[in-house]
C-alpha cells in the first residue's frame, strides 16, 4: 500500500530539511569562526602582502592600474538609504545575497533572508563626500569620492563585487599625509550561532596600505582551505575552483584569478622566503 503525501505535508516536510540544513550551516560556520578566528599572513613586501581569514584570502598589492575600465556610474543622493538589487547573484560569507543598502555615509549593507555584513570606508574629518553606482551584469561598482579637512584634493576608493563573490578595493588620487589619519577599510559578516549567540568575523586594514594605486581583493577560498596535503590540492579542481598548494604556508589556497597566478607561485615558493630575509639583513644569495 502506498501512502501518498498531501501539498501541506510536503511542504512542511521541505521547511523543516530547509531549517535543519540552515541550522547545520550556521553552526559548521561558528565552529570554522573558532579554529579560524586569527589570520594566517603567508607572505609579505614592502609592496604586497597576502593572508587568509575565514571564507576570504585577501591580497593587497600597490601601484596597480584601475580593474574597473567599463560602466557608468551613476550619481547617489547621500542623505537618503539607497536599496539596490544586484544584477547577478552572489554569496557573501556563504549566503545568498539579494540586496544591498546604500547608507549615507556610504557603506554598503548586505541583507540575504536576514541582515549578513557589511562594506565599509571610515574617514575622518571628512568635508564633503559623493557616491556612485555601476550596477552591471558581471559586477557591481560602488565609488566613494571624500574631501578631507587640512588635506588637499579629492581622493576615491571603489569597491567592486563580481559574480563568482570576489571583493575588491581600489585607491586613487589618495593625498600625502593621509597615512597619518586614523582610517579603516573593512569587509564583516555576522552570524546567529544558537538562538541567543551572534558572531561577527571581518577582515580590515589601516592607512599604511592607502595610497594612490593601491588594489585590495578579497577571494573567496571555497573548498582549497580544507586539503591538507599537496596530493589532495593539486587533484581537487572543480568547474568553478582551483586551488594551488603553497609551500611557504604549507598549506592549500585558492587560485581562481589568472593575472594572480605568478604572483601567488613566486610568493609561496622557499627559495624566495630566505632570499627577502637575506635582504632584509643587507646580504643576495
């Protein structure tokens, strides 16, 4: 005899899969949080640096030309929240984003089902300030124009999210002195970890890296992160990830971007660890 389900049942039986499985995410997330909860810096010059945090790597690198050379931006109204519904989809920290909120400071809130993180620039002694969107089918481009007290000129950051999740900031026309500001570029996501316990996790950097020029891009690190060994890595590519096993970290990161491809082999490789600390005391190999 076949038991046959009614619409209601099946739709309650799909909300409580859907729950359990939310649930199993949010805690498998908050328990990455804690074994992951200090960054992991693999390398680092006077002119780049990359490291890894949770979900993100994040690699900065100066005197870079402009990522976004196509679009037009549109002109905001800054004292009023701004609702915008990308044009593609994406995740940010692992889930679905399907707004994002202009406040009139400029920061970009990220709202999924709930509220999920945030972007934000802090500037101080801040004149005036002017923003612009480019909401596009591939990416979406957020530029923020400051005025800054006893500082000439006008400087821009830009933040670009792409489809495949990948952040990215991008510095230009920044004056000198302004490293002396206290200022705070930063990516954050919150999370419910039990029903009275949140989490926050966030990636940020201060003023010694804002300079004219400087590109900022957090990648996301899917699965690359859970490989333990070179033989795992090497053979883990997928459609939409690929991961390269780095010596000087001894450890698996991800690889998706091709212009980083040479960067990340010659940043992670020995050799090149004891030649910089052989500069670092006047000496070559």
């Amino acid at each position: 005899m076949r038991y046959k389900f009614s619409c209601d049942q099946l739709l309650f039986v799909y909300l409580m899969v859907s729950l359990a499985f939310k649930i199993f995410n949010c805690q498998h997330a908050c328990d990455e949080m804690n074994l992951n909860r200090a960054n992991e810096l693999v390398f680092e010059r006077e002119s780049h640096e990359y490291s890894h945090y949770y979900y993100y790597s994040r690699l900065i690198r100066l005197n870079q030309p402009s990522p976004f050379v196509n679009g037009t931006f549109e002109k905001l109204v800054t004292d009023e929240l701004q609702r915008i519904t990308p044009k593609f989809s994406f995740k940010f920290y692992g889930s679905d984003v399907t707004r994002l909120v202009i406040t009139k400071y400029g920061s970009i809130e990220i709202y999924g089902e709930t509220f999920l993180g945030a972007i934000d620039h802090y500037v101080p002694d801040i004149i005036s300030s002017e923003c612009e969107i480019s909401n596009d089918k591939n990416v979406f481009a957020h530029r923020l124009s400051f005025q800054i007290s006893d500082l000439n000129g006008t400087f821009k950051v830009t933040t670009l999210i792409h489809s495949n999740g990948k952040i990215s900031f991008y510095y230009d026309n920044v004056p000198w002195g302004y490293e002396n500001y206290y200022s705070r570029s930063q990516i954050f996501g919150l999370f419910e970890c039990g029903e009275e316990d949140q989490r926050d996790v966030g990636i940020y950097f201060d003023a010694k890296w804002v300079k004219s020029g400087t590109l900022v891009e957090f990648e996301v690190s899917g699965d690359c992160a859970t490989h333990n060994s070179i033989e795992t890595c090497q053979s883990s590519a997928t459609s939409n990830t690929k991961c390269f096993w780095c010596e000087r970290a001894n450890r698996c990161i991800v690889d998706n971007n091709k212009d980083n491809h040479d960067f990340k082999v010659n940043g992670c490789q020995i050799g090149n660890m004891i030649t910089e600390r052989n500069e670092g005391n006047g000496q070559r190999e």
